[in-house]
C-alpha cells in the first residue's frame, strides 16, 4: 500500500456513531486540478468520430482520441470486421492498425488523410481537440508488406530494426530486452537511428498541420530512455528527447511546443520500469489504478482492497496520470474487463470523473456488444455503443469540469458500498458500488441543505455535516451547493 499523494482523506463511517467519525484531512492544493476527459473512439473511422463531434462536445468531452492513423497491415484476409474468424464468417481485425508498414497519414480501416482532416476541422469547430495513437515501437509481423518508402528512408531493412530487433523478449523486467527485442514477435524498430526519427517526426508533424493537438504513445515502455543500455546500433537512446521537441534531428522538430499538446505514454506498471524518468517527457496511463477500480466493481465495494481506492497505485504526481476504468487492452485483447456490465462502468467512470487528478478516459465499447459477444456489430469504422452520453456519464462529465480548482475529500460508507468524492463546499459526488440500494449517513463537506441530482431528481439532505439518503444499485448522483 502506497499514499504518496493524499492530498485528501477518507475514513469509513459507523452508523452507530451519532457524528460520523473521519480520519485528519490534508487540504488539497485548490489550484492543481485536471478538469479534461478524453473519449476513446477506438476503431471509429475519422468520418464517424466527425459525424458525432456534437454530440462528443455536449457530452463533455475536451479530447477524442482515434486509433492509429497511420499505414496498416492489410493481410490476405483484408476485411472491415473488428475481429474476423472462421467461426463467424468475418474477414478482418482491429489490431492491424496497430501493426504499421509505413509512417503516413491514412489506413483502409479508418480513413485517408483528408477525411483525417476534415475530422480535426471539425473537432475544432466544436473545441475539441483530438489525440491520435501512434507507435513508433514496431512495424508489423509481416516484415515484407513495409513499404519501399519507409525502408529507403531508413538507410535499408537492416537499419530499420535493432540488433535484438527480431528476437523475442523472453525477460520483460531486462531493460534492454524490454526495450529493443520484438514484442510477441512484432520487429523493434531501432527508434534511435536518426534516419528513422527524422522520417517519424514528419509524421507526427503533418499531424499538427491536419489539426491533431496530442498523442498518445502505444507501448512507450519498449521505447529507451537515456539511462538505459544501448543496443549495439546506437550511440545515444534519444528518441524521447526528439519525439518531444527537446531536439531536433537532421534539421526537423516537432512543429508545435509540448506545453500546447496533450502527450501521454502506455507505460504499463510493472517491475523495474522507470516511471519517474518516462513522467520527465509524458504523462503516462495509470494501469494499477484500473485493476484496482475493477476489482472493486466486481466485489461492489468501494472501499475494496483495503481502500486501495485512495492510492493512485504510481510514484509520480496523479496530475500526471491518464486513469480509465478499462482501456482497449484489458477489454479487447486480454478480456479482462469485458465481463463488466455498462451499469458498472458507468459508476466506476463517475468515480473517476469525480476525483480531483488524473485525466480519465472513457473507452467506447462496440455496439450491439453483450457479455457473450465481446464484437458487438463486428465492424471496424462503426460508432460504439451509446454509453459514451449516457446521463450518468455527461452528468460526471460536467461535474468535473464545474469543479475546476477544488480540492477534493474521498469518503466511504461503512460497509464500504459507497464512494462519497467532495470537492470543497461546491459539490458532491456519490457513487454506490453495489448492485443493492444503499441508504447513506455519511460525513460531508457539503453545507447544510436539501441537494437534488438532475439525473435522477433523487433528494438527498445534508446537517451538521453529515449528508443522508438512498441510492440506487450501481447509481450516480452529483450535487451541486447553491
């Protein structure tokens, strides 16, 4: 257990006590707040993601993130299903476009360069700005389908890929390994050799120009940093301070200041990885925080794992954290979040939404997807499902960015089945875990009064600083003082 950064507390609370008794609490610094939420809007096409820009926009949302655009693998089977097999008939899958042959803007499965910008007009009409998914790590399985373009810029086939480039780690903690062996048999680009960089940076660079305000990092963690052990090919493991516009590299720079973007890593926690180090260029994803906010989803106890839930579960600053409730990863590959019902992460997300740190993203899961059929429609491109506005969730949406500045208390009730986050005396969030009604008596910051939440029109009365009602199973509500 890990309280690096409470810069807020939590106690449980005796329904026996007349006053519910808390534990001391830190103030927490009013200025250093994050108030965005990113939409994931994995395996939507650019004309799908600028079809729904409105609707992104009203329901909250300061980013949209899109799958890689970049040039993909297209395979023998070459179809537009998400996930194509034998068994269902279907040709396709939504992980070739995280398997580049060239780094240029465009791919059959989501669109072409100038749908990709007529999508970011769009975002911006509407003040969104949009993050795309980029990874310089590795190229596809199918070492013949790169392209001539990317091969010749390079300085040939061997210069492309690390000297461990096309082994497999077998040691994922062996930093070299980690971070210049093939990963499950995916060739390691060598990203220091300057050729590659130059050639990657005016990628990331025609992206600014489209209209792309970020990115995010896929397995940044298989990519070194200075102080790791170079592979025989390189003179300096710099990529990080050239992706980053620290540097420029044969006369090319990133073309817009780092402080303008919003750049996150995939730096999946584990043994010796060097978060402090990785959070010195990026922000990076909070990967322990999700386990441990599912694990509580599906014991329906907030205050699982003994309140595990207060700790951001990374030793760097939560202001730097990308927090989720399940991401691509732990819903479509491992299938490890995709037994969660929408009820659920609909109250996991509030949670988040809630909080004072960390910029969460909502993962937007397939339509049609039920607990049998992870696919849903089973058509890359398509829109998700509609959780994305649903009321609960534009309603913590807003309540985030309405608490801009405030520090934030996190409260459980006794049988830890309710999450109270009070943001000063401006708000209130509560969120019932369980999937059984809860009537509250809990401790509160809020000031003295009746409190209505606008999805529900539930009721909920606070005195003497202790704030009382019922909830609904796996419900939300936000309060707002008058």
């Amino acid at each position: 257990m890990r309280f690096r950064h409470l810069a807020y507390a939590a106690a449980a609370f005796g329904l026996a006590a007349c006053t519910p008794k808390t534990s001391p609490t830190v103030a927490a610094d009013p200025v250093n707040t994050d108030d965005d939420v990113i939409l994931h809007a994995w395996s939507w096409s650019f004309d799908t993601i600028a079809a729904n820009m409105k609707r992104i926009a009203d329901a909250g949302y300061g980013y949209v993130q899109t799958s890689p655009a970049n040039t993909c693998f297209v395979g023998e089977d070459g179809g537009m299903a998400l996930f194509g097999t034998e068994e269902n008939g279907k040709k396709g899958k939504w992980y070739y476009h995280y398997q580049p042959i060239d780094w240029k803007v465009g791919n059959y499965q989501l669109g072409s360069r100038e749908q990709f910008k007529a999508m970011a007009d769009s975002a911006r009409k509407y003040g969104v700005r949009v993050i795309v998914d980029v990874l310089p790590n590795h190229t596809a399985f199918d070492r013949s389908a790169v392209t001539a373009d990317l091969i010749e810029a390079v300085g040939g086939k061997d210069s492309l890929y690390h000297a461990n480039g096309l082994n497999d780690i077998t040691e994922w903690n062996d930093r070299l390994q980690c971070t210049t062996g093939a990963m499950g048999g995916l060739p390691d680009v060598n990203t220091e050799n300057p050729a590659f960089q130059k050639y990657y940076m005016e990628y990331v660079n025609d992206l600014l120009a489209l209209g792309a305000r970020g990115f995010r990092y896929d397995t940044a963690k298989h990519i070194g940093l200075p102080s790791d052990p170079l592979d025989p090919k390189s003179k300096r493991n710099n990529f990080w301070d050239v992706a980053t516009g620290r540097e420029a590299v044969d006369g090319v720079r990133l073309s817009l200041p780092m402080d303008s973007l919003f750049v996150y890593g995939e730096v999946l926690q584990d043994k010796n990885v060097k978060e402090d180090e990785y959070a010195q260029y990026f922000d990076l994803t909070a990967s322990n925080y999700g386990h441990v906010l599912r694990h509580a989803l599906e014991s329906g106890k907030a205050a699982a794992d003994s309140m595990a839930l207060l700790d951001w579960q990374a030793p760097v600053d939560p202001s730097k954290l990308v927090t989720w409730v399940e991401s691509h990863d732990t819903y479509a590959n491992a299938h490890e979040s995709a037994s969660l019902t929408d009820d659920q992460i609909r109250a996991g997300w509030a949670f988040l939404a809630a909080r004072q740190h960390g910029t969460p993203l909502f993962f937007s899961r397939p339509a049609g997807r039920t607990p049998d059929n992870y696919w849903g429609n089973n058509v890359l491109g398509a829109q998700g499902n509609d959780e994305f506005f649903s009321p609960e969730v534009v309603a913590a949406n807003k309540f985030r960015k309405a608490m801009t500045g405030t520090g934030e208390t996190v409260t459980f009730s006794e049988d830890g089945a309710v999450a109270e986050v009070a943001r000063g005396n401006k708000g209130a969030a509560l969120v019932n875990f369980s999937d059984a009604p809860e009537a509250i008596f809990m401790a509160t910051t809020l000031p003295d009064g009746e409190y209505t939440d606008a999805v529900h029109s539930a009721t909920f009365k606070v005195s003497g600083g202790v704030i009382t009602g019922s909830l609904a199973p796996l419900a939300s509500y936000m309060l707002y003082a008058k």
